[in-house]
C-alpha cells in the first residue's frame, strides 16, 4: 500500500487513493495475477485428474495381484508432491501461503513400511481428492473468465477495428441480427461508442468475478492441501512427548547424581567408620565412643540429605496439604523474605498441581541465587479453567528464556502440558513471572 510521509511525527501513514476500487481494480497486479491462476489451473487440473482416474483406476484393478497396493501408493506419493507445486501456485498468484503437511514416518523400515504410512496418510488421499475435484471447477472458471475477460476487451475496443469489418453484402461493421428483412449491423458513430462503454463496464466488474471463482480455489487449497488439525495435534504431541521424555530422562539422573554423590557417599563412609569404632570398642573404648558420636551426626546429615531428595521428587506436604502448605514451606527455604497468596476453589490435577510446585520452587530457587533480591511474592489462583501462578521479585532483572537458560527449560515442560510461561524482566527490574497451566492434565 502506498504511504505518505508525516513530517511532525516522523510517521508513514497510508495514502488515501483518489480513485475508487472499482475504477482501479483491471490495472491491478492482483487482477491480472488471479486471471494467470485461473487460466492456468485448466491444463494443470486436466493433467492431475488424468493422472488421479488413471491411478484410482489401475491400482483397483492390480488389487487382486500385490501390484495394486504399490501402485496406490506411488499415485498418492505423486500427488502429495502435485501438492507441492498448487501450494507454491497459490503462494505466488493468490498470497495465499499454506503450510505443507508433516513429512511422511513409516513405522517400519524399508519399502513396504514407507507403503504404508503413505495408505494410511489422510493428507495423501485428501490430495488425491482435490485432483479429481479441481478439474470440473478448473473448467467452469476458465469458461467464465475467459467469456467476461474476452467479450469486455473486444467491446471496448471495437471502435479500433470495428471500421476494418466488411460484410459481403459490402456493409461495415459487426452483423448483430441477420433476419430475412431486417438486418442489423453495429456501424453507426453511437451504437460503437454504446458498445465501447459496455465493454468498459465488463472489463470493471471482470476482476471482481475473477476474485469470486479465485476465493473458491482459495478454500479447496486451504482445506484439500494443509495438514489437518489432527496432524498439527500429533506433531504438537509428538514433540510434547519428546520434551517429557528428556524432562524424566534428566530428573532419573540428577536423582542418581545426587544419590551417588551425596546420601549414597556419606553412608558408605558411616558404614567404614562404625566398622573401625568396632574394632575399637574392646581396646580403645574412648575412641570408639568419639567416632560413634561422629557417625551419629554423619547420620543426621544423610537423614537430611535423603528428605531433600524425596522432597524434591515429589514432597509429603504437597500431597497431603496441597499448593498453599507446600509453597508455604519452599518460600521458608528461600533466602529473600516471600510472601505467599494462594487462592483456588479446589485442588487442581495432581500432576498440574506437582508441576506448578516445582515451577515456582525453581523460580525462587532462582531468586536466591541470581536475583540479588531483598523480598518476593507468590501468587497463586485459577480463572477460566486454568490455573496462574506468578513470582515477583524486586532484584536485578535482565531474566530470559533464552540462551539455553534454565527458564528455557521450564517453559519447555509447561508447553509439554499446553502450559505458558511469560517472562517480564527489563534490566535493573523488577522482575514478573507468570505461567498458566491447565487445571486438569
């Protein structure tokens, strides 16, 4: 769209066109990009609908022999890259960009499983049926463009060579009735200029019909060629499950890690010294009661070390008490004062609830060791069937998701339950976190 320059505000503002759209339209590169789509979309529909009889046809026949199953599966495979070229088609002529569908994976390798998972693809019979059914629309808007488009320009220029046209009878000019007593022809100064400004008008209204038959090849690409909603939702789920899958993968080994370097190690190490106090015990009672005492605080530390553990897989208060006691105990860890505010009609899910507890322990663990904060709240309350969480905090800001952060991560695990998380942290702060997550998983 054309603009114009606003010098007090530094501004491009669109340009008001003086002339109405009507008037504009048969000057247009859209009109006559349309126009090229249509007129191309004949021989192209002819040569896909051959091509989708012949395949329909030759592989139900070899249906009772193997070959039929195969040759099914080629035609589909030709047409999904038929669908292919009518998306670049429609992208470049009409601006309509759809996307392509996911790209085909067999359950099995080899041929017979690629054959497969093309029969069972919806995507590839769904463009199959749109190269049977674009031929007979492909042949009614090539018809009418062609007419309107054809009689409007030879309307409007039949005073350039209408003079041209002889009859035999030696009379100028197009017959128009050629009755036994009466015959008409198209040769006075009015009747050209008449039919000069006929052929006008249907060259205005031409490009609006145009539009009209494009808007249909419009919804059979949009519909026939994407990948449906139930594709998107298995690709989104496939990927949700890749995510969840790492997520666990990740959790299993920090749980070893730290068994082995932590609880695992300081019982190993209790284990060889109650067995030296032992050995001790007859001969050198006094020593042996130190290094008793000494394994006595070793144990305490392992104690302790292993509740944090269990805390951290999934912790007693959050089953027993629910969100309000268990964030009430992680803010108490915190090393900022936090304030708590926890309003829910009911307990959600248990699985959102144990992610909205490890989402914000995460958050506050966060705010102790990088905010540089002096206090933070917490909030929590369900709206709309989804329940919000949001941590504050008054340090330093400059937070993100990206770079690989651990934020990255966590907005990774909520997105794998159709969760968000929206990061507002400019430099110098405060920062805002909020994530929504479903109430039921």
């Amino acid at each position: 769209m054309a603009t114009d320059y606003a010098p007090r505000t530094g501004e491009h503002r669109p340009r008001q066109h003086r002339v109405p759209p009507v008037l504009r339209a048969p000057f247009e590169g859209r009109a006559w990009r349309e126009l090229g789509y249509v007129l191309f979309s004949l021989p192209i529909s002819m040569v896909a609908f051959v091509l989708a009889i012949t395949t329909l046809s030759l592989g139900a026949a070899l249906l009772v022999t193997f070959l039929g199953i195969p040759v099914l599966a080629a035609g589909l495979a030709l047409f999904r890259g038929f669908g292919v070229l009518e998306r670049a088609r429609a992208r470049g002529l009409l601006g309509l960009d759809v996307p392509g569908p996911r790209p085909l994976r067999p359950a099995k390798p080899g041929l017979m499983g690629w054959v497969g998972a093309v029969l069972k693809s919806g995507v590839s019979w769904r463009h199959l049926l749109y190269g049977i059914l674009h031929m007979p629309w492909a042949v009614f808007a090539f018809g009418v463009s062609v007419i309107f488009w054809s009689f409007g320009l030879m309307a409007f220029t039949y005073p350039l060579y209408g003079w041209a046209i002889t009859q035999s009878n030696g009379t100028r000019g197009i017959q128009l009735y050629g009755g036994m007593h009466n015959e008409v022809y198209l040769n006075a100064p009015l009747e050209t200029a008449l039919t000069s400004a006929t052929g006008l008008v249907v060259l205005l209204v031409c490009p609006w019909i145009t539009r009209a038959l494009v808007s249909v090849d419009r919804l059979m690409v949009a519909t026939l060629l994407s990948p449906s909603a139930l594709d998107d939702r298995v690709t989104e789920l496939e990927s949700d499950r890749g995510v969840v899958v790492d997520t666990a993968a990740a959790d299993l080994r920090r749980i070893e890690r730290d068994l082995h370097d932590g609880a695992q190690a300081r019982l190993v190490a209790l284990a060889m010294d109650l067995g030296l106090a032992k050995e001790k015990l007859t001969n050198d009672p006094e020593a042996a009661a130190r290094m008793v005492d000494e394994a006595h605080g070793e144990v305490k530390v392992a104690l302790q070390e292993l509740r944090d553990l269990a805390r951290g897989i999934h912790p007693a208060v959050l089953t027993d008490r629910g969100l309000d006691a268990a964030l009430s105990a992680v803010a108490s860890r915190c090393t900022v004062p936090v304030k708590v505010e926890v309003d829910l009609p009911a307990r959600p899910a248990a699985a959102i609830e144990g992610i909205a507890y490890f989402t914000v322990s995460e958050l506050l663990q966060n705010v102790s060791k990088h905010a540089q904060a002096t206090r933070a709240s917490v909030e929590v309350w369900e709206t709309g069937g989804r329940l919000m969480l949001q941590v504050t905090d008054d340090g330093r800001g400059g937070a993100s998701t990206g770079g690989g952060s651990g934020l990255a991560g966590l907005a990774e695990r909520l997105d794998a339950v159709d969760g968000i998380l929206v990061v507002d942290s400019p430099v110098g702060g405060p920062t805002t976190i909020t994530a929504e997550l479903p109430w039921r998983g």
